[in-house]
C-alpha cells in the first residue's frame, strides 16, 4: 500500500509525463551529483575556488529576473477571503488552469522530487514539505534554503498533513506564468519562471503566504522578519524581530556588526519568522529555512562585512550567485556597490562584455546569491532550537524622507499593531511606480499575506489576548533626509546605538517622551559619542510635524477605507484619536 507520499509522486509522474524521476535524499553525495549534473548541462559554472570556495553562477533568462506579483494569485473557495491586498481566482478555475498547463511539461525532463522540512526536524513548530521541479538550479537551491532529504520523508510517514509544491519552468513564456497558491489545500502550483521567489515553493510562497493563512487558522504568525540576538556587555542577550520592506537595510540588520564596544549581534535569520505564543505567556520565534537568498547589488565589505564573509566561507553545501556580473579577470563574482573601482573586464548579467562607462549596470539590480546559514560566522547557537528564541522586542520600519522619526516605541501591544499595520515606505528604483511615493506595506507582508489583511490585523489582536509578557514593540525609520536631501542619520552599523536605547527601555534603564504618536527618547539618553551629528539635525530626527502627519492620516484613512468593515474597530479608533491629536482647533 502506498503512503502519502508516494502517492503524491506518482500522480505528478502521470500529470507531467517526465522522463526520469530523481527522489532527493539529503546526502553529501547527491549534492555533488547534482552539481555535476547542472554543470555538465551549463545551468551553472564553476567561480574561483580559492576567493569563493564551493560557488557557481546561473544565469537566467532576461524574462525571468524577479517576483511577479501580477501574476501570483490566493486561490480561497470566498473571494472577500484573499482580501483586496491579493489577486483572487476561482480554486476549481485556477487548478484547471494550471493542470492544463502541467500536463506533459516535463516530457524529456527530470522531475526532481525534493522532501523538506521547514524548521528544524525536532520542533514541534516545524512543517513537512514536498515539492517537484524539472530545474536543476531549483533543486540545487532548495537543498541550501531548506533541510531536504530522507527525514522529511519519515516525517511525512502515512499522513497526509505535508504542503504540496508543484512546479515547472515551462518554456519561460511570461504568457504562461502563474503562480497560484491554494490555501486551503496546502498546496501552491507554479509554473513558467524559474526565479527564485516564484520557484523556490518552500520560500515566499509556502512560509509566508501559506503559512500566514495555517498561522490565522491555528493560532499563530507567519511573518517577513529577521530574528536576532544582541548580546550586551554583561554577556545577557535579547531577541528581537524586525520587519522592513524592500531596501530598508533589513538583511544588514540581520547581519550587523555593532559599532558600540561589547556589543554583539547573533544571526537566526534574514526573512522570515514563525511566530508563537509559548506556554509561560511570553513570544517565541523559528527561523523555517536554512539559508540566505539575499540581493547582490550594495552588499561589500563597508555596508555588510558579516555576508561578504558568509559568501567567502566553505561549507558542505555550495553557494549559488545569479545574475550578478563575472569578472573575468578572476572568475569572481561582481555586482554595483562591491567595490568602488569597476574592474575592466567584466561580462555583465546577459552574458555580454561590458563597458565599464556605459549607464546601464553590469549585474541585474535584482541580482542574488543563495548561500547557506550555516556559512554565517554569527550564527546564533540557538538557531536550532526546537522551541524558538524568546522575543523581547520587534522592530518594524519603513524608508521615509519625512514625517517618520528616527526611532518611536509603542505604548502598548494594541498601539503597536496599530503603527505597524499603518506602516508606509517610499518606493526605489528596485519597486514598482514612480519613486518616492509612499506605498502602504503593513507589517512588511502586503505582497505576502494570503489572506485578507483586515482579518490579518485581528489575528495580531487576537494573538495579543493570549500574551502575558508583551515584547516592546519600536518603529524606526533610518532614511530621513534634511532640506538638502541629505541623509541625517548615518545608518549601518551605527544603528546598534538606537537598538541600545530599545535593550535600555526593555530593561527599564531609560525613560521616554510621551508624545502624539508614541514614546521617544531623550536625546540625552542615546549614545552620540564619535557621532559628528549637530543638534539642530538631532531635534528634526525626532521631530514631528503637524502638517507632515495630517498629509499622513489622510493616506491612512484612504488606505483602510479598502478593507471596508473587515479592518478591526480598535485599529478605527487609534486612527481617529490620532487624528484628533492633530487637528488644530
């Protein structure tokens, strides 16, 4: 009698009519297999061993360089369920549709079977996995980004409680790209891309938009957070959480060398948090994946040391770099912000020789690496920890040229799940619109909640109820800039004086200024040595302006008015108080 599990594939081997079927197993072994096995294909090539040892590079089709977020859908039985925040499609239409598409697809391919656990294997948190693919570099890629092999398999066992990954790259066509997930299955099928965020199921895909709807109906959180640790000078360390959207410096962050003396930062991760209510009252969080799949372009020695060095480390499993530029001189790796010279012989990320002075940029600005967590050299030692890390603190911020200070707390739970779900950031060159508008992105999760997101801001309400030692919740925003547009705060490692100023409140060593929107600090009270910041910039670093926060609300207000009545009447009632703080009578 078949399991589950073998169930699953035979009924993907009669849908895609593949050629051959290769069941992962974890092994040292069959990573070498497989490495030879893209090579010998040239998906991938060979780096420089001595100055990247154990690294290849992909290069992928121009069409297919990026999330598609037009063309990923939340498939729920009721449309008002996936909310105004995704793109809705009938389940039986969806899944007609992309059987369609499946059916054949990787005739004269390999189906590559890839069982996975995200989480670690002993944890009560952890969920089993299987996904199929006819790409190699997808396959290569899931066994950094997850713990993959046999005991995913014997976790499975006979149940039929595991996620369900379908995908195929096609034949690349956007014209036939979708990603569909199907929440109340447990099962997301993809089809026609090969990029990371749209094939690597186990990642956006499966532990946050999947994930969040699990965590709504079972009682806990799936969010776009880093975890950290920060160990203080007398050796204690507090875990915090922290949220930001793209190109809010979240991965620095998560990889920060402290610029204050004693201070240390310990890695758990860089994207995503599984969150849960521990039995002592208090929040407990899990890293669910097992590597980095970081964008290229800014990271380097002076803006985030510990990656470089994460990049650089030998480890059982390779590193992977996509679509960045090779310099030929070294077969090495190169993407804009790595260094300040540009080398002379560089091919760029189409594959064509570049010229050094040309407008356009030699890696692709959304070019990656996928490299393995156990690479980083401030890996927490609890980062296995079956039960989590106990959170102290979340930190939620946005990129803002104005109207945001530097560094804000919430008084409570409520109010903190108000001035997260309000959180806005200016888009960049590496968004979608014009640049420098304000785009909501609530809790970071906009792109990544499955479900609709006036039920999501509830769900944080709910889970507060069940909370008996709150973590301080911080809003912070490293991007103000004065009238000049200059930057007026450094950012990067001096960052860890304002998450001092969090451990110091945490610990009830400091007091705050009770204000409009929340709790700031003295000025006093921060660490400013060596900082060569006049006060005059200091004040409008944590001013706030009237007219600023009216422009503000009104945007709030425009943009809760799309949940209608599913936007939860305590979040309502902040908004109106706000509002009433700063009308001038």
């Amino acid at each position: 009698m078949k399991n589950a599990f073998e169930t699953f594939v035979n009924e993907m081997k009669e849908l895609c009519k593949p050629k051959d079927i290769y069941i992962m197993n974890g092994s040292q072994e069959e990573a070498k297999e497989l490495i030879n096995i893209a090579k010998t294909s040239k998906v991938i090539n060979e780096l420089n061993n001595e100055k990247f040892p154990n690294s290849y590079y992909h290069r992928s089709n121009p069409n297919d360089v990026a999330r598609t977020e037009h063309l990923t859908f939340v498939c729920t039985s009721l449309k008002k369920q996936a909310g105004p925040n995704n793109n809705w499609m009938c389940p039986k239409t969806a899944k007609e549709k992309m059987r369609t598409l499946f059916n054949g697809s990787m005739l004269n391919r390999t189906m590559y079977v890839i069982p996975f656990i995200m989480g670690t294997p002993d944890s009560q948190y952890a969920k089993n996995c299987v996904q199929i693919t006819d790409s190699i570099y997808v396959a290569l890629s899931m066994r950094i980004m997850t713990r993959t092999g046999k005991q995913a398999i014997n976790r499975i066992g006979n149940t039929n409680d595991f996620f369900k990954g379908i995908h195929s790259i096609g034949d690349v066509n956007p014209n036939k790209r979708f990603i569909m997930h199907f929440p109340e299955d447990n099962l997301v099928m993809s089809f026609g891309s090969g990029y990371g965020g749209n094939a690597l199921l186990g990642k956006k895909c499966y532990a946050l938009r999947i994930a969040s709807y699990l965590g709504w109906k079972e009682g806990w959180l799936a969010e776009h957070m880093i975890i950290i640790g920060v160990q203080t000078p007398d050796n204690k360390i507090l875990y915090f959480l922290g949220a930001f959207p793209s190109a809010c410096g979240k991965t620095n962050l998560a990889l920060l060398e402290p610029i204050l003396k004693n201070y240390k930062i310990w890695t758990l991760g860089d994207d995503i948090a599984w969150i849960n209510v521990g039995k002592d009252g208090r929040l407990y969080a899990i890293n669910p994946e097992s590597g980095f799949f970081g964008v290229a372009p800014g990271t380097s020695l002076k803006t985030n040391p510990v990656m470089i060095n994460t990049l650089k480390n030998k480890n059982f499993f390779p590193t992977l770099f996509t679509n960045t530029a090779i310099n030929t001189d070294d077969n090495t790796p190169w993407w804009e912000g790595m260094s300040q010279k540009i080398p002379n012989n560089l091919i760029n990320w189409r594959g064509e020789k570049y010229n050094k002075f040309s407008s356009e940029s030699a890696a692709h600005p959304n070019s990656r690496f996928t490299v393995s967590i156990y690479n980083c050299p401030t890996l927490s030692k609890e980062y296995n920890n079956p039960n989590g890390v106990p959170i102290s603190g979340i930190i939620f911020g946005g990129r803002r040229r104005n109207t945001i200070p530097l560094v804000y707390e919430a008084e409570n739970w409520e109010a903190g799940v108000f001035l997260a779900s309000i959180m806005g950031s200016e888009t960049t060159a590496a968004s979608s619109g014009t640049i420098g508008n304000v785009r909501r992105d609530p809790m970071a999760m906009l792109p990544f909640c499955g479900y609709n997101m006036g039920d999501y801001f509830q769900h944080w309400l709910n889970i507060g109820k069940r909370i008996i030692h709150y973590p301080k919740i911080f809003m912070v925003n490293w991007f103000k800039k004065d009238d000049n547009n200059n930057f007026m705060w450094p950012g990067f490692r001096e960052n860890s004086r304002i998450i001092k100023w969090m451990i110091d409140r945490i610990n009830n060593k400091v007091g705050a200024i009770k204000t409009k929107i929340g709790l700031l600090p003295n000025i006093n009270e921060l660490v400013l040595d060596n900082l060569k910041i006049k006060n005059e910039t200091l004040k409008k670093l944590f001013e706030i302006n009237t007219n600023e926060w009216l422009k503000e609300i009104e945007m709030i207000e425009d943009y809760y008015s799309k949940f209608g009545d599913k936007i939860p009447v305590e979040l309502s009632s902040f908004l109106k108080k706000l509002k009433n703080k700063f009308i001038k009578i």
